[in-house]
C-alpha cells in the first residue's frame, strides 16, 4: 500500500467507516516494521503503557474492531513509516514531539531598533547597536537572558519565576515590572533605570533595591554601584523614537546620533565637545537634527562626506 492509501483507511477506520475488508488490509498491515523500530517509538515500558491508554481512548472505540494490541501495533508502524506528527499529538500527547530548547540571538544595528515579545509574554524594545540572548523557552526557577547594549523589558509578572537580566558583570533581577537598562559595551558604566515595581541590582558583593524613578549606576572601574532619583521619562524617549539631549555635551550628543542613525562624526576640533545641548528631536530626519543644532550653536558647520560619514568643523560657543 502507498502512503496516501494507508492515510485513508486510518482515516476510515477513526470515523468509523472502515469495511472489514479494508480493516483487514489494516491489521495485515507489516508489523514487523514496529517490532524493528519499536525503540524508535517508545521511550520505555511505562511510556508504552501510557501511549497505549491514550490509544486504547482514541481508536477502540468499538467492541467490534479487532484487539487493542493489535491495533496500537498499526498505529505506532503508520507513526515510524509517515511521521505523522498530528497522529502522535492527538493521540501520543506531546511529551513525544518537544522542541529542543535553544538559545536565540537577536542584534539591532546602528539605526535599527526592534520589538519583540518573548516566551513568557515579556515584552522587550531593543534599542540601535544592541543585542539580545534569550532561551526559546523558559524553564526552571528562572528567566535569564543576556544584554549588551540598551533595552526596555516589560517584564510577564510571576512571583514564581523571577526574570534576570546579565550584563557583564551585572546582574538585575525583577518579578514583574518595567525598567530600562543601558550597558553598551564601550560605556564606563551600567545603568538600570526603573519605570514601574522594583528591581534589585547585583555585581559582586554591591547590591541596590530600585523603585520607580530611581536609577542604579554601576562603575565599571570602581566596580561599585549607585543609585539616584531621576526623571524616567527623560531615560524612555527613545522607545518612543525622541532623541532628548538635556544640557548634554556636544560630544555625547554626537555618540548618540551615531547609533541612531548608524552614521559616523569626523570632528576637526576636539573642543567641540565642550558644548552643550538641550533639545529634543521626535523621529526627525538627521539632516534636520543638523541644522537645528548648527542655528543653535553659532560658528558650526557640517558636511556630508558620504551616506555614512559626516565631517563637524567650526568652533562651538554656548
């Protein structure tokens, strides 16, 4: 028999609309290929057992059909010769057709942002020039994932199952609540910045406990930890595509559009950094942000070299 052929008369015999001609076909069908393979389909004696109850459940449903044994024989050659994955969640259960767990990556490059929700409902906004490492499920006490770069967590509130984030040598932990956390790489320091619940900070022996609109700075130098009150609004304008600047170095604020527009500053003067800003841009176009900073601060100017490079000469005055 093809495989289509056998398809069907399962299909016939579940409904219940098989002949005793074609049920025979059936129970004739080549046995021996499950006493061949029988390792392939059961774990062990007790998962034999409890395949077979669930089977028994499902298809001998008629006093009239042929012995149970026989016919889980059928079922379980038909699931080795197909693969008929429907057949063993329907009638095996699922312990059987479990993924893997793996690891997930997802990166943003400069200029890019990204959203994504992972496997608890968390909900997670990556920010330009960062990246995330995340199980594709949880299991555990925990749920751990790896940061590097800046992000938002929404985080799924269960009491059960606290949710850490590592980066580098930090560690912060939450059981439900929102925050966002700043540690790209080339930083001199890691800062956790919480909008809603509490968040504990861990490095070595430094801990801190956070609530809303307090932040914990790490040092990466000092390796110590500090914390503040602060303005979160003034920390989460970025997920909502605004470049805020408050009284910010030129110097920083050039680092910043860096990642937002994934471009690259040639300075001519090193005292340009000294300036100041204070602006905000909401989803403004580069060339846009130039200007506006150009009219702010007298004696600028700025070319484009190419897409992606951008010559700043002049001197800057506050």
């Amino acid at each position: 028999m093809t495989e289509n052929e056998i398809k069907v008369l399962m299909k016939k015999y579940l409904n219940g609309t098989i002949t005793k001609e074609e049920e025979a076909l059936l129970e004739a069908f080549d046995h021996k290929l499950l006493s061949e393979n029988h390792q392939n389909v059961f774990k062990n004696t007790r998962h034999k057992a409890t395949i077979g109850q669930k089977l028994a459940k499902g298809i001998n449903t008629s006093k009239t059909r042929g012995p149970f044994m026989q016919w889980s024989r059928i079922a379980a050659s038909l699931i080795l010769l197909m693969g008929l994955s429907y057949f063993v969640y329907n009638y095996a259960g699922q312990e059987e057709a479990i993924e893997p767990n793996v690891m997930l990556t997802k990166t943003t490059e400069w200029g890019q942002k990204l959203n994504l929700v992972l496997a608890d409902g968390t909900e997670v906004y990556l920010n330009s020039g960062s990246t995330i490492k995340f199980p594709k499920r949880f299991e555990g006490d925990t749920r751990s994932v790896e940061l590097d770069g800046e992000a938002f967590f929404d985080v799924a509130e269960n009491p059960n199952k606290p949710f850490i984030i590592r980066s580098g040598e930090v560690e912060t932990t939450v059981l439900g609540t929102s925050f966002n956390v700043n540690t790209y790489e080339e930083s001199e320091q890691v800062a956790v910045t919480v909008a809603t619940g509490k968040v504990k900070v861990v490095s070595g022996e430094s801990e801190v406990l956070l609530l809303p609109n307090e932040q914990g700075v790490f040092d990466k130098k000092s390796k110590s930890i500090s914390k503040k009150k602060i303005d979160i609004a003034a920390f989460l304008h970025w997920k909502d595509g605004i470049i805020h600047f408050e009284d910010a170095e030129l110097s920083e604020v050039l680092e910043t559009l860096e990642r937002w527009y994934g471009v690259s500053f040639v300075v001519d003067n090193e005292n340009i950094g000294d300036c100041h800003l204070t602006a905000s841009y909401n989803n403004e176009r580069l060339s846009a942000v130039l200007e506006s900073i150009i009219y702010a601060k007298k004696g600028l100017q700025y070319q484009f070299l190419n897409n992606k490079k951008i010559e700043l000469k002049g001197k800057c005055t506050d």
